[in-house]
C-alpha cells in the first residue's frame, strides 16, 4: 500500500466511524499506516557506500548512494584513472549531492568514500607465457615451460578499460632462429562492438635448461662434495645437449680449473686419483696363492684400474702395477714367455 493509498484508507474510516465501535477499526488503520510510513522510510531513504567501483569515465550518483532515485543517473564526478582508487571526503560529497536536491542522506557517520575505477590489467607474466606457448615445439623449441622471454622495451603492466575482458589471443609470431629474435602481436577483446585492444612485442626466446653448476672457484684435482654443486637455469646452447645432474658430479675428480658459477660438463670430470704421485703406497704382489705386501712410492698418479709406476723401496726396482684402491697398487705379474714349437725342437735335437 503506498502512502497517498493510506491517508485515504484513513479518511475513509475516520468519515463512516460511529462513536466507540469504530475505535478497534480505527487503531488497526492508524498500526497500518504507521507500517506503512515506516517501510517507505526504509525503503527510500538515500544511504551513502562506503566502496564504489566504476567502470565508465563518469561516477553517478547512484553509484554513490544506494535509493538515489530519479537522480541516479546524474553524472557528479570525474572517474580515477584505470585501475586507481581515488577517496572523497563526506561533507563535501553531501554538499554536491545537496545541490541535486538529494536530502535525508544517510552518511552512516563515514568519513570519506572510496571510488575505484575498474580496469583489465594485462602482467608482464601473461604476456611472457603469451610469448612462450606461441614459439613452443616450433624453430627447435620444446615446452614452453622451458623458454625465458625478454623483450626490447620490459612492458610493465598494461592496463586496458574494463570492457577488454577477452584472453590475450595471438594474431601474428615471427621468430628467427639465427639471432633469437621474435615479433609477436596479439588482440583483446572487448565488450560488443568495441573494437579489439591491439598489442606488439619484439624480443628475444631462449630456451632454458637445467644443469649442474660450480658454486666456487675450482682448482684442477679437486674433489667435488655435494657443498660444491648447484643445480641452475642455463641457456642450452651455453650448456649443449647434454645437461649434467648433481649426484653423477659428486665424488668426481675436476680435469681443469673452474670459475664460480661455471656450467660443469662431464667431459671437466674424472674419477679421483686413488694414488697421487709421490704419494706413499702398499705394493702388492698376487702369485700362486700367496700375497705379499710391500711399502713402494708412486711415480704416478691414478685412478682405480690405471696402469702405474711405483719404486719398491727395498729393491730400488721401477714396477708397473694395477691402482686397486685408495693408496694400493696390485703388481702386473710377468707374463711367461712362450717358446715356439719349432724352437722347442730344435733346442731339444742340440741337446
């Protein structure tokens, strides 16, 4: 029932009311009334919000209070820039409102509003992966997952009107596989009818492995502990087809000296040195079911399995032997020297 429906009702009663048997009818008008009064106050009174999002270029007065009415539509403030958040103080919003004959705002004892204008925000991320899915299984690449992007100028965050709400959508990638370079360009899409937001990146793509690195100087002959490896990001072709793992490095012998940092290669790695050259060592002699033990000193250094040199100590005698373990050379037994048949026989005939 609206207001003007129940001051009516209310003359009706109070023109055909007759002493006291009218009293009951005629409270039950006035309880109506007064409910009547009291869902139109809270229905229409005009209340102010604390948070207000935009997406045009204009904030409306029904943007700002809620119950604004007829004068919902009336544009009162310039919007934030895209994707920025501006604040206006309460009692000079109330003034504005004010000279649009908007009374009886509800404020809600806030201090000031917060306006926001919406806006599609295009990250540098979304664009490298962009980037990245377009140039994936083609010019030699593999999964784009693999593939570092950098561009000629770094786009920061590329903020559109809110209506762009379309993926970024590849239109056009040339890549050249010499110099690494790509130009890719891309679309948005907006709202209907609006034409599509136009994007072009130039760069260059490499691909990206992972690999064991150095994490300190190296000296040739040093032995790598697990402290001294790290696993990093590399561009293939500063690390070639063939990417070393950790554990395979750990415990191995460096070929050469290494820089901080450096990619480690197989081809840098051997197995350590059991013996070092001038290094104290037991000699051992294997032959015909006895072993015997002698102190020697190595003229060379090896690993296990290499053939090398020692001087046994008590003879003085150069012998060549078998590295078998940490300090212990196995002695290379003579081998017999066959006799041919034909000599045999001849030696046999001058006898």
């Amino acid at each position: 029932m609206s207001l003007t429906d129940s001051y009516w009702f209310f003359a009706q009663i109070m023109r055909s009311s007759k002493g006291s048997t009218m009293i009951r009818p005629l409270l039950a008008a006035l309880a109506l009334i007064a409910g009547t009064l009291a869902a139109h106050a809270q229905f229409s009174t005009p209340t102010l919000r604390a948070h207000v999002t935009v997406s045009g270029e204009v904030v409306r007065i029904g943007d700002m209070v809620e119950n604004a009415g007829e004068a919902a539509g009336i544009a009162i403030y310039r919007a934030p820039d895209l994707g920025t958040t501006g604040r206006l103080p309460v009692a000079d919003l109330v003034a504005t409102l004010r000279a649009h004959q908007v009374f009886g705002l509800d404020t809600r004892d806030l201090g000031e509003v917060e306006v926001t204008r919406a806006a599609r925000l295009v990250t540098r991320a979304e664009i490298e992966t962009a980037i990245a899915q377009a140039l994936a299984g083609r010019n030699g690449f593999g999964d784009a997952r693999d593939l570092a992007v950098t561009f000629d100028r770094a786009p920061d965050t590329i903020t559109l009107d809110a209506g762009y709400n379309g993926s970024l959508k590849t239109t056009t990638v040339r890549f050249d596989p010499t110099r690494r370079r790509f130009d890719a360009s891309f679309e948005i899409a907006g709202s209907s009818g609006a034409v599509p937001a136009r994007l072009r990146f130039t760069g260059a793509a490499v691909e990206m492995v992972e690999t064991a690195t150095v994490t300190r100087d190296i000296e040739r002959g040093d032995i790598l502990k697990a402290s001294d490896i790290a696993l990093e990001r590399r561009p293939r072709a500063e690390v070639g087809n063939a990417p070393l793992d950790r554990a395979p490095a750990i415990g191995m012998q460096t070929k050469r000296s290494l820089r901080s940092g450096a990619v480690l290669r197989m081809a840098d790695l051997t197995k350590p040195d059991l013996v070092q050259r001038g290094q104290s060592v037991t000699l051992v002699y294997h032959s015909a079911g006895i072993t015997l033990t002698i102190r020697a000193k190595a003229l060379d250094s090896g690993t296990e399995g290499d053939t090398v040199t020692v001087l046994n100590l008590q003879s003085k005698r150069e012998v060549q032997g078998v590295v078998v373990g940490t300090g212990q050379v196995a002695a290379t037994p003579a081998a017999p020297r066959l006799i041919p048949a034909a000599a045999r026989t001849a030696l046999l005939n001058a006898e």
